[in-house]
C-alpha cells in the first residue's frame, strides 16, 4: 500500500485493476485501539474524493449508507476490523476465519476446527505474519508431526483444516497463494475391511441371545447403520406399517460445557430409507413390547431425560453412549471367542452379505448411507471381483459337467 501524505491516510491498486484508499478515522472509546476505513474506486482520483469526504465526516455520494451495508462488509469496512492484511498474523487470521466463515459447517465439526487451532495451529504460526506464511514452515510443521509418530491420517485432518483456512484468505485477497497447496503430507492408508465372516456370525448370535443388547447389535448387522445413528434411533422414525426405518439423525457427544449429548446430523448430511429384512422389524416390534413392560416396571424410575422416544435405551430409560456399546461388544465378543472385531466391522458385515445376496452398488450405497456409489464400489470392490471369480468357476464347473 503506497504510503501518502500525513493526514491522508495510503491508497493502493487492488489485483483487479480498482484503487483502495484506507483512512483512520478515530479511536475506540474503550480500547483505544486506531478504527480505520476503507473505500474502492475505479480510479485514484474517485477514491481521492471518497477519502476527502470520510476525512471532513461526511459520505461520498453513490456509496450505500453505512445502515444498508451488508454483513460480509464488515470485514473491509467496518470501523473494528482489527488489522489489514498485511499488518494481521496467522493467528488473528485463524480466529477471524473460525468466527466468521464457517456457517455452514456442523456443530460437531467447528468443535474439531478449534481444538485443532488452539493446539496445534496457533502455537506454531500463531505469531507469524500472514503475508510472511510460506510452504517451507507447514512442511516443516508437517515433518515433526511424523517424527512424533502422528498418524497420517492425523496429519491429514489438521492439514485439510489448514488449507482451508488460508483458501479463504485468497478469496479475500489477504494472500495471493495457498503455501499449504504444495506441501507433502503422508500416504493415508485405509484399514482394510474386515467382516465377520458365516461362522463368525453364527457364534455372535449365539452369544447375543438374551443379552440386554442382542436386538442393537442384530439391528447393526441387518441394517449397516452406524452406532451414533442406533442409539439416536426413535421410535417415530421405525415404521411398521411400511416395514422401513427412516435414518435422520444421530447421537452425539460435544465437548462444549454442560451440554454433553444432543441429536445431530448425519454423517454426510443426508437422511435415508432402509428396508430391512422382516425378520429385523419383528425383532423390533417384541423388543418395543419389552421396553414398554420395563418401563411400567420402573415406574418413576425411569428416567429418559431429554431423550424420551429412543429405541434402545438404559434399564432406566437413559440413553447409551458409544464407549458403552464399544465395551459391551467387546464383552460379547469375548464370550463368542472372537476378539479380533470393531462394533464397526458389524455395518461391513452387512456390506457384504447384501452384496452376497445380490444388491446391487446403488442400492448398498443408499443403505449405508455413503456420499456416492464410486466410494461403495471403492471401499468394498474386492467383494465384487470375488464374486465374480466365484461366478465364473461355476460357469466353469457347468461347462465341464455338459
């Protein structure tokens, strides 16, 4: 920014071709901090005249009053942004980009966001002039997260984070490149995909019967629902007329103080139908049946709390928690001899029997409740070359019988 004459506050030409001019105009009441303004034209003499109006305290004529300005103004305009772009650091950057350009992400995830901040973002580049940021210092960043045995995908996450945040700066021209783009982060490696296999799930249903929570984890594996989406599964969501369950929401833990669970969105955002097998819905039907009689039985000892409707539930009402169904499933594994198994490799075992059973990619995408059908195909293409192998060794067998 091309510094003017005392008084006059400076002018520079912006990477579109227009001029800005920025003024400071007076001090904060409170914190005595500088409040300066800027104003755009497309030549240095329109702003010029703008500059001379804001100076004698009074509005250039064609420029919208200050009331009608629009909320995302505020940043250029407004008399509290704290510092140009040139004067801010990555750390007032991170922080105005946490509060003032992530709408649209879920509750959940601006959790994530700032965590990541606050412990590994802020305290490495937090006193770094943003303009100054370069690829060199985040790969450097990234190499000692390796050399602390971070996962990749670790890395990863606090990278996509990152990257994100100085996006926007480009888009709000505070920096004219990304120097996160260019940097090299570890190969993440998906787990492979272990189901339980026709024997492995013969002996889990053995040792699921009469346990308190055999229908949960049947309904895992006949549903491929995820464990926030059982244990946020209501009633008004189960339909036994249609014999479909409807998968609208989740729940969840957050670490904001005093509010420990709440009903939350699912993973990618979108709500689905599933058609389970019948046998599925009759084993939910006697189970809302028992729920009932417990309920009776505690009498005002049930306590639902502000969870009333959900299917799967506490003795006294209360809603489970996901490190309660992550041990209690180890428990049962224990006893069935299989020890090797996530509660998730359940939502995989359904994966590939309904793809055993003939549905098509599609349809399983649908069901689990992925974000396309090329991540289904991708996550579990290996079951489809099997059956197709498998599909021709029968052809095989048929010709040499003719």
């Amino acid at each position: 920014m091309r510094k003017r004459a005392n008084g006059e506050g400076s002018m520079r030409k912006r990477s579109n071709g227009s001029w800005e001019g920025r003024i400071t105009v007076g001090a904060d009441p409170v914190t005595g901090k500088l409040i300066s303004k800027s104003v755009y034209g497309r030549t240095q003499r329109e702003v010029r005249e703008k500059m001379k109006a804001l100076q004698e305290g009074g509005q250039q004529a064609g420029d919208p009053p200050a009331a009608s300005l629009p909320q995302s103004a505020e940043l250029s305009q407004s008399a509290e942004t704290p510092a140009g772009p040139k004067e801010m650091t990555v750390g007032e950057w991170l922080d105005t980009w946490l509060k003032e350009y992530l709408a649209d992400v879920k509750p959940g995830t601006m959790i994530n966001y700032e965590s990541v901040v606050r412990l590994f973002l802020k305290p490495v580049f937090g006193s770094i002039p943003l303009s100054q940021l370069r690829t060199p210092m985040i790969q450097k960043f990234y190499n000692k997260l390796r050399t602390e045995e971070r996962s990749p995908k670790y890395i990863k996450n606090i990278h996509g984070i990152l990257h994100r945040a100085l996006d926007m700066a480009m888009r709000v021209e505070y920096l004219t490149k990304n120097p996160s783009a260019y940097t090299i982060r570890p190969k993440v490696v998906e787990k492979p995909v272990v189901p339980l296999d026709a024997p492995e799930q013969k002996k889990l249903f053995e040792a699921l019967k009469g346990n308190p929570f055999e229908t949960l984890f049947l309904t895992a594996t006949f549903t491929g629902m995820r464990i926030g989406e059982l244990i946020g599964l209501t009633w008004d969501c189960v339909d036994f007329e249609n014999e479909v369950i409807h998968v609208e929401k989740q729940l969840v833990q957050t670490r904001k103080k005093g509010q420990k669970y709440r009903f939350g969105t699912l993973k990618n955002g979108k709500t689905r139908v599933i058609a389970p097998a019948p046998y599925i819905m009759q084993v939910l039907k006697k189970h809302k049946i028992a729920q009932a009689e417990q309920r009776l039985l505690m009498g005002d000892l049930w306590n639902p709390g502000e969870f009333p409707n959900l299917v799967f539930t506490h003795k006294d009402g209360s809603h489970y928690s996901q490190p309660t169904i992550w041990k209690e499933f180890q428990d049962i594994l224990a006893a069935a001899g299989l020890e090797h198994h996530r509660v998730h490799d359940l939502r995989h075992t359904f994966a590939v029997n309904s793809l055993r059973a003939g549905d098509d990619i599609k349809t399983l995408q649908e069901n689990m409740g992925h974000y396309s059908a090329a991540f289904t195909l991708d996550r579990y293409g290996h079951v489809t070359d099997t059956m197709r192998r498998e599909s021709a060794n029968r052809m095989q067998a048929f010709i040499e019988n003719m």
